[in-house]
C-alpha cells in the first residue's frame, strides 16, 4: 500500500481535489453558523492536564491530509551525516493556522533545574518555554487514558515512575505523529514542544544521543511560526595517530514555517545541532519546535519530564496581551 492511500486510510478522506473543496464548504458553513469556537471543539483531557486541550479543527484535520507538501531532500554529503530536509512538509495554507492554535491551547513551562559538577551546584534557567507528552516504551496509555504495562497490560508498578507524571500525546500532536510516521518510516512515543517567543530564546550546540533513545535513533523535527537558523557542526573527533579525521564543514539550515528535519541513522552520535540567539528580522514573533522521538526505557521518560516540565510554574499563552503569561487555575 503507498503512503499517499495509508493516509488517506488514516483520516478517511476521499481524493485530494475533492479534500480541498470540503476544506473550504467546511470553513465557510462553520463561518456562518459560529460552530467553531474554541469553547465547542472537541478536547484531549487526562488527569495530568492543568486544563482540557482541544482537538484540531475540522479544516486543519483536512489540511495536514495533504503532507508532506513536497518531498524531503536527502543531506548526506558529509561523514555520518543522514537528514532528510522538507521545505515545507506542513502545506503553506496551514501552517500559519497550526502555529496559532497550538501557541495558543498548549501549556508550557519555563524549567528550572540544578546540575551538580564536583561540590559546585549551579541553577539553569530554560531560555525557552517547553513542554512534553508521552512515555516510553515500556508502559503505554489505553484508550481510555490509563498507564499499563506494554507487555502485560496490567497498571504499572506505582514505583516506576518515582519523579514524574507521564501524560498522553493529545490529539492535536498525535494526529501530527501519526503522520510523521508514515513519511519517517519510525515510530514515535514521545513530543516535545519548544516555545521560543523572542530572538532570545535559544538552544545551546548539543545532541540528542542519550542511551535510553537506542542507537540510530529518528528524530523529526517541526518548525512553526517565526524563521530560525538551525546550525550543524560535526562533534570533535580524539586526535589518532592512524586515522586521520574525516573532513567536514559547519553548515546552516534556515528552518521556515511548516518545514521539517529529519535526522536518522548516525546523525546525533557524530553531529551536534543548536538553534542560536538572533535579532531583528521575524524572530521576535515566536517560533514553535516539535519533536518526536521514541524512547526505549523508563530513563527516558523520568529525562523528558525532568528537562521539559521541572517543578516550575505554568504558562499559557494570552491572546490579549500576545505573550505567554503564568495561568492561574479558576476552578
């Protein structure tokens, strides 16, 4: 079966042309008739929510049938270097509406954390908003939102996840992995989102090659909202008296709205990547990153939630006031 029909499968949806058709006689009825006020769209809840996220609209569902928008192009030119670059994988008359919609009914955290070197503690302070969902893969969330073992189907061990609360993909991200897996040809469990508001917010030359993804791992990465450079280098390489190290050469990919970086095989073992402070230019209008990833054991979930929710405040983003602002729990 190609891919085109497992995602016309996937959504249920007949032919492309016809697809766009309905998207517009839904947009224009929904227009007419208000039904689509965030206060009437369908919501993703679970118990480790500080409030209901709401599903995807109908128009954007239809849309994100159509990815990728074009095909990847393959970036292996230099040594243990394999990504597959979408310019855009998100279609131009959606992203602009995803970007919105997940700024605006997601919640985010600006973490704090310690790291210990010697006797000197030292406090990190996240310089961008984030926020996570899944759980590895020895546990996985039924239908109905419960944690169960992935072997027996039995509830997990109340002990096995001592520092953190996993919580399921909502259906406005999982509709997005689900789809990413079929044009990555890998499976996912985990999404991080990042929240960069301004040029400030930035992500330091690191690599996501941690035991508990396994190795090789498939990472796809979205970007969303404002234009940001995606800078590469190759790791250092220990000086060998016999083999000299393979010639390779930084380089720069300008990460626009709806594109997505694939990164595959031995990419995150030899090559490091950061998204760098800026000014002027779009910057300031706030960019969104998604990744999905897949991680193999527990060590990866108590991580994930370690880094990307912390014990800090949350945040939600203000309509109003345009910027994202601590929510407070009315009930």
């Amino acid at each position: 079966m190609s891919k085109k029909r497992t995602l016309d499968s996937f959504f249920g949806l007949p032919n492309p042309k016809k697809r766009h058709v309905e998207a517009l006689i839904l947009t224009e009825e929904q227009v007419t008739a208000n039904v689509t006020v965030e206060s009437d769209l369908p919501q993703s809840d679970h118990t480790t929510y500080p409030f209901p996220i709401p599903k995807l609209t109908p128009p954007l569902t239809v849309a994100l049938s159509s990815v990728p928008a074009v095909e990847g192009k393959a970036i292996n030119d230099q040594p243990q270097l394999n990504l597959l670059y979408f310019q855009p994988y998100i279609p131009k008359d959606a992203e602009k509406e995803l970007f919105e919609f997940l700024r605006r009914e997601l919640f985010f955290y600006r973490v704090q954390y310690k790291i210990k070197r010697g006797s000197v503690e030292t406090q990190i302070n996240t310089p961008r908003y984030t926020t996570v969902f899944g759980v590895d893969d020895t546990s996985r969330f039924t239908p109905e939102g419960l944690l169960v073992d992935s072997q027996t189907s039995r509830p997990i061990p109340s002990d096995r996840y001592k520092n953190c609360r996993p919580r399921p993909i909502p259906q406005c991200l999982d509709d997005l992995r689900k789809i990413t897996e079929i044009f990555t040809e890998s499976t996912y469990n985990f999404c991080l989102v990042n929240y960069y508001a301004t040029g400030s917010d930035s992500i330091s030359y690191h690599s996501d090659d941690e035991r508990f993804l396994g190795s090789n791992p498939s990472i796809a990465s979205l970007s969303l909202g404002a234009k940001r450079d995606f800078l590469m280098k190759h790791k250092p390489v220990p000086p060998s008296s016999s083999v000299p190290p393979p010639p390779t050469t930084p380089f720069k990919l300008p990460l626009a709205s709806g594109d997505m970086v694939l990164m595959r095989g031995p990419t995150q073992s030899n090559w490091l990547h950061s998204i760098p402070k800026r000014k002027g230019g779009e910057s300031d209008r706030g960019r969104i990153n998604i990744t999905f990833r897949k991680a193999m054991v527990r060590g990866g979930t108590e991580n994930y939630y370690n880094y990307n929710v912390g014990s800090g405040g949350i945040y939600k983003w203000d309509s109003k006031k345009q910027e994202m602002l601590p929510w407070q729990d009315t009930k």
